[in-house]
C-alpha cells in the first residue's frame, strides 16, 4: 500500500482508485490476482468500510476487477486499455462519458479490427446518402421507383382496420397471409411448394446470416461465389469456417473449379446466385446449373441460392430457380428489397426438413419475429398483380439506366476495361485490362467526384486483376456520362502517380 495524502484536492477514494489502476497497468497486480478484502482494506489504510467499497465498485466500472460473491474481488482477465484514472472520473454527474471513460471497453472486446470489404461497404452505404458525389457504388434501388404513396394508403388502412396488427406478435416464421402469398409466387418461380416452406426474416440479409449459422462452424469449408455480394461473404467468414473462391464467368459460377476444390475438400454449402448474379448480372448456364444439382445430391452439400436479383431481369427467359428441382438440398433467398422497397426489410427463406427447423430456432434466438407492420404491409401489397405491375413499370427504367452506363463505359475505358452485360439486376461489373492500386483508384475517383464498389470488397480471395463494381439503380441516365468521364480521370491521375500493380487488399 501507500501513503494516503488526506485533506487534499484528490478524494481517498480517488487515490486509491489511481493507486490500484497503476499496479493493474504496470503488471504488478497480474490478471486473475486477488485484492484485499474491504475490510481488510479498510483497516490497513484507515479508511471507512463504505469507502473501500466504493474504491472496489468504481475499480468494476472501470473494468479492472470483477467480484465474486463469497470469494472475493479479483483482477479481470482482460485488462482495459491503460488510462489515467483521473481522466477517467471527470464526467459530471449524469454527463457524456469522456472519451477517456470509454477507453476500458477496447480491453473487453475481442480483437476484430475492419477489415478493407468491411470499409468499402461502409462507405458505399453512406455514399448515396450523402454528398454530392456521383453514386455509382451503391445498390439501392430509386425510391421514386418504390411504392411509397401507395404503401403509405396501405398502411393508414391497416391502423383504421386493425390497429393491434402493428404492436401484437406474430408467429416466428412469419405473418400467415403473407407466407401463403409468397408460397403462391414460390409455385410459379419454383422456390417453394408450400407456406410451410417460408420463413420470413428480416430483410434478405438476416436470411443469409441464419443459413450460415445454421450450416457452418469452425473447421467446415464452404466455397463462395467470386465476385459475390459482400453480405453473405461476411456471414460466412463470421461463422470461423473457411471459405473458398469460386470464379464467375459469362456463364455463371464455374463448376469445373468447383469439382476442382470438392477433389481436395469435403465442403457442406455452396452459397451463389443462380440469376442475375451481383455484382455481374450473369446466368448459370442450364449445363452447369445441372451438374451442381447433381454434385450436390452425390456428395451431400447444401446449395444457397440468393434470388433477390432473379425478378429484376431485362435480358432473356428466366429459369426456374434451383430449388425447384433438388428441394432437400437448395436453399433459397429473396426479399422485396429491391422490388418494393429496402426499408420494409422483408426477406425470406425457402427450405425444408431439420435445417428448416434448425433456422426457426435461430431465428427465435435473434428476434422472434420479423416486424410485424412491415409483415402486414407486404401481405396486402403482394395480393392481386400491384407487385407484377410494380416490374413492368420499374424495368424498362432500369434497363435504360444500364444502357446509358455500358454507352458510357464504352466511350470513356473501352481501351482500360473489359466488362460483362448484366442480364438484370442494378450492377456492371468492370475489370481493368491493366491492373492499379486499388485504394489509390478509388480515392481518385472520389476526389474527382465519383464512387464505385472496389472489387476486393466483394472478392472470396485476392485477385491479381483490379475491378470494381458500377451501380446504376440511383444515377439518372444522363449523369452516367460524366460518372464515368470523372472514372476515366481518376483512373490516368493513379497511372501518371506510377500508383500501378495488383492490389487483392481484403484486410
């Protein structure tokens, strides 16, 4: 112990608050080490009982020591941050923390820095949101192409006819008339047979996380599509299991390759999108959609079908989904996200057997239930034909913007770049002929006034080839030009830089 300054400026409780805080510091008091009991601290340095108390509870706040009853009061495993003390007490009461007072938390969280795609799609989320930037990275759809108004009618209804609709609970997986209408449109697409079959989720998103909590775990491999949607990338690395790179081509994920990896690995799920394929917009071609299904069946592996772009299709005759002709083996994704509206976040799951039981469970230990309003809203919007009248409407506008950015792409970096013709969806994915830093490019490209998605964001794997993903949901056509006018300076300011060479940057 030491000597206690009394009557000065700092309390005793403050002293020794600092005094323990240093020795825990300096390793002089080690983790898992035992602390005087507060009596016995009390009568070693003179203090009141009720004033080691508040030492040892504010020692708690701070992260520095845990108690246990009947054993005592113990140095934490995880030491926070070094800080002063001091600086960590001057809050006034009721007051913000001081970013000093939050420093003990670094020493509770498990190290877990962000990672590049992390970064990436951070930024291409705020992007359209803010700004003056032209968009060209993001895959939101145009909100004036979202039912607002005629959502907004639907909702008012729903207060006036059943106002307990918006506060009760609802079943786990799902608002019944909505999962029957999904089913209803599962029958045509070929996702599903029966409302037994959905489950609703929050958003297609969540729906990607539960399937990859649901199948994988530490020391399992899964291969992934690449380039694919950063969302269920990160699921999958989440979950500990390693992840594999399947290339896409013109023709869709390559199943050559993945014989390839299922001739080195045993591998539990294959996660793709079978139409319109984000970022590329491709197909898998009807020879390589069939040989997975039956690699599928021969090996025992799960295949996860994103679908969220499989509606949004302006070239050539959709394919029934890949669901529909192996039920137990494909599991099937989709949302209204970029049909009616993202901010609904209605998604759902198509599955059956243990797995489908399996995700109900997760899905409980997540949040229950979907919203409940926002279940209701897409019930009512999804009778009759509004959402078949909704496509008809928004693709044509869709395909336009598409076309107004390969015309600008191919007057701007026909030379630079090479790209593939999406069938649907709201992306052209672009790969540079010449490869730069990546970081560097879109930098650039910000600094001259547009943003794109860098493809090491939404990449399994590094790649020796730069590429990036260009959005045209948001952008008038009119501005495309200019975007991508703004692209090809960028792109000549980093090659005059001599800022050249392979990038792949994933952490």
């Amino acid at each position: 112990m030491f000597d206690l300054e009394r009557g000065g400026e700092v309390s005793i409780t403050q002293q020794l608050v600092t005094h323990f805080a240093t020795l825990i510091d300096s390793g002089r008091l080690q983790p898992g080490e035992r602390l005087p009991a507060t009596r016995a601290l009390a009568a070693e340095v003179a203090i009141n009982h009720l004033t080691a108390v508040r030492v040892y509870r504010r020692l708690a706040e701070l992260g520095y020591v845990t108690a246990a009853v009947g054993r005592g009061t113990f140095v934490r495993q995880r030491i926070p941050v070094p800080a002063s003390a001091t600086d960590a007490t001057t809050a006034p009461p009721g007051g913000a923390p001081s970013a000093r007072d939050e420093d003990w938390q670094l020493g509770m969280l498990a190290a877990r820095p962000m990672t590049y795609a992390d970064e990436m799609l951070r930024d291409s989320l705020h992007a359209p949101l803010a700004g003056d930037a032209i968009a060209l990275g993001s895959g939101y759809p145009d909100p004036e192409l979202c039912p607002s108004e005629e959502l907004a009618r639907i909702a008012a209804e729903i207060a006036r006819e059943t106002p307990r609709a918006v506060t009760d609970y609802l079943q786990v997986e799902g608002l019944p008339e909505l999962r029957e209408r999904l089913a209803e449109l599962g029958r045509a697409a070929g996702y599903a047979t029966s409302a037994d079959e959905i489950l609703v989720t929050t958003g297609a998103r969540q729906a990607l996380d539960l399937v990859a909590r649901a199948l994988l775990g530490p020391g399992d491999v899964a291969v992934v599509e690449s380039p694919t949607f950063a969302g269920v990338l990160a699921s999958m690395q989440a979950t500990g299991a390693r992840v594999l790179a399947l290339p896409v081509d013109e023709h869709g994920a390559d199943i050559d390759a993945l014989e390839r990896i299922l001739a080195r690995h045993e591998i539990k799920l294959v996660a793709l999108q079978e139409a319109c394929q984000n970022p590329t917009g491709t197909d898998l071609s009807p020879q390589r959609r069939a040989r997975l299904l039956e690699l599928a069946r021969t090996r025992g592996f799960f295949v996860l079908d994103d679908g969220v772009y499989a509606t949004m299709r302006f070239d050539g005759e959709p394919q029934r989904r890949l669901r529909a002709d192996a039920p137990s083996h494909v599991i099937y994704v989709d949302s209204l996200s970029k049909t009616i509206g993202g901010g609904l976040r209605i998604g759902w799951i198509a599955a059956s057997g243990p797995l489908l039981s399996r995700l109900v469970q997760l899905k409980i230990h997540a949040d229950i239930h979907t919203a409940a309003l926002p279940q209701h809203l897409a019930a009512r919007y999804l009778r009759g034909d509004r959402h078949a009248r909704l496509l008809r409407a928004a693709l044509p506008v869709y395909r336009a913007r598409r076309d107004a950015l390969l015309a600008a792409l191919e007057r701007h970096l026909a030379h630079d770049a090479t790209w593939h013709v999406p069938h649907g969806g709201h992306h052209v994915w672009v790969t540079l002929r010449d490869p730069v830093d990546e970081r560097a490019l879109y930098v650039e490209a910000l600094r001259a006034g547009t943003a794109f998605l860098p493809g090491g964001a939404v990449m399994a794997e590094p790649a020796s080839r730069t590429s990036m993903r260009l959005s045209f949901g948001l952008v008038e056509p009119a501005r495309f030009d200019e975007g991508v006018r703004r692209l090809a300076v960028a792109l000549r300011e980093v090659r005059r830089g001599g800022r050249s060479g392979a990038t792949g940057a994933l952490s």
